[in-house]
C-alpha cells in the first residue's frame, strides 16, 4: 500500500509540476514575480489552474496514505490529518476564485484567501511535524532533517508573503516570494512520495 502511495503521489505531482509549467510557458500576461499563481485561475487559462490544484489535492491524500503506512507512530496521525486538510483546501479552492487586483473585496475572494492561508499553513507544518516524528523513529530517520529544513523553508516563505501584502518593496516580489513557497512544497512532496514508493526503511 506504501509503495503504490508514492506512485501515485508522484504521478499527481508531475501533473502539478506539468500543468504549473503550462501556465508559465503560455501567453497569460502575469508575471512570475509579481503575480500571485492563483491569479491564473481568474484568467482565461483557468483550466490548467484547477488541474493543478485538483492534482495537488490528489498528491496530498495518496502522500497521507503513504506516510501512514511508513512512519513511525506517535505523531505521524497528525501529519496526516494536516495533509488530508491540505487535499481539501487545494481541491476546493480554484472555485473559490480570488479577487481581480484592484477590484473591490467579495465573499468568495476572502474564501480563496482563507483557503489559501489554510492550505500553506497546514502543509508547512506537516513537514516540521514530520521532521520531528522520523528524528525519533528509525524508518526514514536520515530523511528528518530534510523534512525540517523544507518545513522551515516553507515558514519563511509564508512570512515574506505575509510581509508582502503590507510593504509595497516586497509586494513587486510578492509571486517570486509564493514560488518559492511552492517550490519548497513540491520538493517536500517529492522526497516523501519517493521514500514511500521505493519503500525505503
């Protein structure tokens, strides 16, 4: 079950990373490093936006079954609640599309930013509770600092994007600053679905 976990995980993240790098690839206006990624789903390439989250949600349940099956007990059952609950936030959020920059605030953008800050949060801090489970475990034991390093990664981000909608220095940078956040994710993602799906102890 573990193995075919990661599998699948690792398929959704490769159809993340592929319908991600359509979005950038294609004409759409918006600049990778002042413009938010959930601006594209309020673009006519709304589609390749929902695949991404859709397949986001897909690669968080597959990873929670994985690391259910791999971890060690005593605090992996909060990893995976926190990844369950990032699977609901992504696979809801491309319809709760987010406010146009500039256009007055509306119900259903104060939902995708809720939605959004959930989702970040809770993923941020699945990696630093993991990095905390397997440093006390002895399956997947080397890969704890990892786990931490990525987590705290994804809390500076989360910060500098936090930062950037209060300081208008910071908010030219406000998309290079969410990027790296989902780099950060992804690269967790990755390393995990790869642990589980060549079973490795």
């Amino acid at each position: 079950m573990t193995s075919t976990a990661g599998v699948l995980a690792l398929l959704a993240l490769a159809t993340v990373v592929a319908a991600l790098g359509y979005l950038h690839l294609e004409p759409t206006g918006l600049s990778p490093v002042r413009n938010a990624v959930s601006q594209y789903g309020i673009t006519t390439f709304r589609a390749g936006y929902r695949v991404a989250t859709i397949a986001f949600a897909v690669a968080a349940v597959a990873l929670a079954v994985g690391v259910d099956g791999a971890a060690s007990k005593g605090g992996r059952e909060v990893v995976v609640v926190l990844l369950v609950l990032f699977a609901l936030t992504r696979g809801l959020i491309s319809w709760f599309p987010m406010d146009a920059p500039g256009a007055a605030r509306t119900s259903t953008g104060q939902m995708h930013g809720l939605l959004a800050l959930v989702a970040f949060v809770s993923v941020a801090t699945a990696a630093l509770r993991l990095g905390t489970v397997l440093s006390h475990g002895a399956r997947w034991r080397s890969l704890a600092p990892v786990s931490s390093a990525l987590g705290w990664a994804m809390v500076a981000c989360l910060l500098g994007i936090l930062l950037a909608r209060s300081f208008p220095s910071l908010r030219a940078r406000f998309g290079a600053i969410e990027r790296g956040f989902y780099i950060a994710a992804l690269t967790w993602f990755a390393v995990f679905a790869t642990a589980c799906a060549a079973n490795v102890h």
